[in-house]
C-alpha cells in the first residue's frame, strides 16, 4: 500500500517586480516545529533570567542582612559610648556642683576666718606689752614684777600661718582644662573636691583653734586687769613705806598697812586695776575714801582723797580716773594712802606695783 505523501509547504519571497522570485519549499511539521522550539528558547531565556535574577537577589539579601547586623552592632556600639559619655558628663555636673558648694562655704569660712584674725591683731596691738604674774608674789618677790610676767603674744599663735592661707587659695584657682576628656575632667572635680574637703577640715581646726586662742587671751587679758600694778598716780615719789614706822602725830611705832605717794592737791588718782567699787566714804582718820574689789580676793585704798569722782557699784579698768589727791582725815599734807588687801589682810603695794624706773 502506497503512503500518501504531505502536501509540503511553499514560501515565496519577492524582491520586486523585476526580481527573481524565490520559492522555498518547508513540510508542516518544521511550520509547527520551528514556532515551538521558538516559543521554548524564550521561555528557556525568561525561566534562566528568573533564576539568575532570583540567585542575585539571594545574594543582595544576605548582604543586605550582614549590612543591618552589622550597623545594628554599630548603633548599639555607639549607644553605649554615648550612655558612657552622658554618664560621665552627669557625673561631672555633680562633681562640680558639689565643688561650687564647697568653694562657697570655703569663703564664708575664710571670712570668718578673716574676722579671728583681725580680732586676734588688734587684740595684740592693744595688748602686745609684758603681762606680769597674778599669782600672789613671795615674801622675797622683788617689786619688778614684770619679772615674773609673761609677754601676752606668748598666748597667741604666730599670725603667718593663717593670714597666708587665704592668699594661698587666692594664689591656687582651680583652672579646667578644655573639654575634650569627660574622664580626666571628673577625675580633676573628684580630686580638687577632695582638696577642698581637706582643706575645709583644717581651716574648721584652725578656726577652733584661734577662737579657743582669743578666748584664753581674753581671760588672760582679764586677770591681767584685774592684777593692781599701775600706779595710781602720775607721781611715783614715796613719803613713807609699807610696815612700821614712827607715827608723825605721836611719835611711837605704829605699824602704816599701805604706802603714802607724794603729790599735788587735785592730782588725777587713778585706778590700779579693773574692778568693781564696792565702797566709797568719808572717816575722820582715812578722809574721803574710795575701795575697789578685784579678782583673786584683792582690794585696793585710796585714802585722804580730796574729791570722789566714782560711785559703789561702778565697774572701773585700769587707769580710769577715780578721784584726786587732797589731805582730807588725819593727814599731813597732801598725798595719796595707796593700799592692797588680800582676802582683807594688807600686803605690801610695791610687790605688785611697776617698777618706778
């Protein structure tokens, strides 16, 4: 049996009307064929452009991930210096807050320290002068009692080293560097806190020290006062001694409790030492009379006096004027009876005065 042949398929391709006519001869099976196979590579093409784009964008991805990790550790990284930095700038606020207070009460204490000092110096400019002993002198004591005094300065500490303190912290500001190391900055705060404190402590020591100081020299000062050896008189001429003596109106010995001090009617009479006026009066035998109690059980006369300027009661110092000097009582002549008492028993005066020279 014959096998029927395809019909086959014809192009024609022409040129143009005075061309050759081409006639290409193609069976049905490569017309289907060839759009097939066509249609594959394309769809070969497109799936192999899928792939490589899909690997591609794989692999973009990973990167991208390493990236965000990467810059996630990065802001992290960052997020903890600058939770550092803050810290230490917060810390450094504290430090120098807590160090302006302190400065601060470093010049109330430095003024007040001022003031101690100022006190202490016109205290030694008024009394810079020996202070005599206010211990009951001996029988062989000698009537230069400066002799056994002491000089008050020795009471009072050198001045040097506190009147250079404040010219020390003058001379010392803090100075801060430029900003550009937080942590060295806080260190320098935390340390110069520490200075302060430190010195805040000692200039407290200091300023106890110099109060308990001007306290002392100011008791002392008082007993010095209250000590009777000025002496009552610008005259220091003697007309008769403390002891027994002949008495000028009856010639026997009779035994004279004070001294008598030569001088004018009207002279000042001033007094010995600070104390109280516990009497004042006139008698036949002593004339007008003034009596001053000090401490340590001492009282001081002041007898035939012409007039009585102070009054019981009176709180007077040492050199105030009193009264002045007359021959009022049973007297010879103008002077001034000076006498001392201790615990009402009378002592010899010239143990306790000055010295005449």
């Amino acid at each position: 049996m014959t096998r029927t042949r395809k019909p086959a398929w014809s192009f024609v391709v022409m040129r143009g009307p005075d061309k050759t006519v081409r006639q290409f001869k193609v069976s049905k099976r490569s017309v289907v064929a060839a759009p097939m196979a066509a249609a594959l590579a394309v769809a070969g093409t497109v799936a192999g452009l899928q792939l490589k784009a899909a690997y591609e964008l794989r692999q973009l991805e990973s990167e991208l991930s390493d990236q965000s990790a990467a810059f996630t550790q990065t802001i992290a990284g960052m997020d903890a210096v600058i939770a550092g930095k803050d810290e230490a700038i917060v810390t450094l606020q504290q430090e120098i807050l807590k160090l302006s207070r302190q400065t601060e009460d470093m010049k109330i204490k430095m003024q007040e320290l001022g003031e101690l000092e100022e006190k202490l110096k016109l205290f030694m400019e008024k009394y810079g002068g020996s202070v005599p002993n206010t211990a009951s002198p001996t029988a062989s004591g000698s009537s230069k009692t400066s002799a056994s005094g002491k000089d008050a300065a020795s009471f009072l500490p050198s001045f040097s080293a506190y009147s250079s303190l404040s010219d020390k912290v003058a001379r010392s500001p803090i100075r801060y560097p430029v900003i550009g190391n937080l942590d060295g900055i806080v260190h320098l705060a935390k340390n110069t806190s520490i200075d302060l404190k430190a010195l805040s402590r000692m200039v407290d020591a200091m300023e106890e020290s110099m109060a308990h100081t001007l306290k002392q020299a100011q008791n002392r000062r008082m007993t010095v006062d209250a000590y009777p050896s000025s002496w009552p008189t610008r005259s220091k001429q003697l007309t008769s001694g403390f002891g027994y003596r002949r008495d000028p109106f009856t010639g026997h010995a009779t035994f004279h409790a004070g001294i008598d001090i030569d001088g004018k009617s009207g002279d000042t009479v001033f007094s010995a030492a600070e104390g109280t006026v516990s009497e004042t009066g006139y008698d036949s035998q002593y004339g007008n009379y003034i009596i001053i109690d000090h401490l340590g059980h001492l009282q001081t006369a002041y007898m035939h006096l012409l007039a009585i300027d102070a009054r019981e009661g009176d709180t007077v110092v040492r050199g105030e004027k009193i009264g002045q000097l007359g021959s009022s009582g049973r007297s010879t002549g103008p002077h001034l009876h000076f006498q001392i008492m201790q615990r009402s028993e009378p002592v010899n005066p010239l143990k306790y005065l000055a010295s005449r020279t």
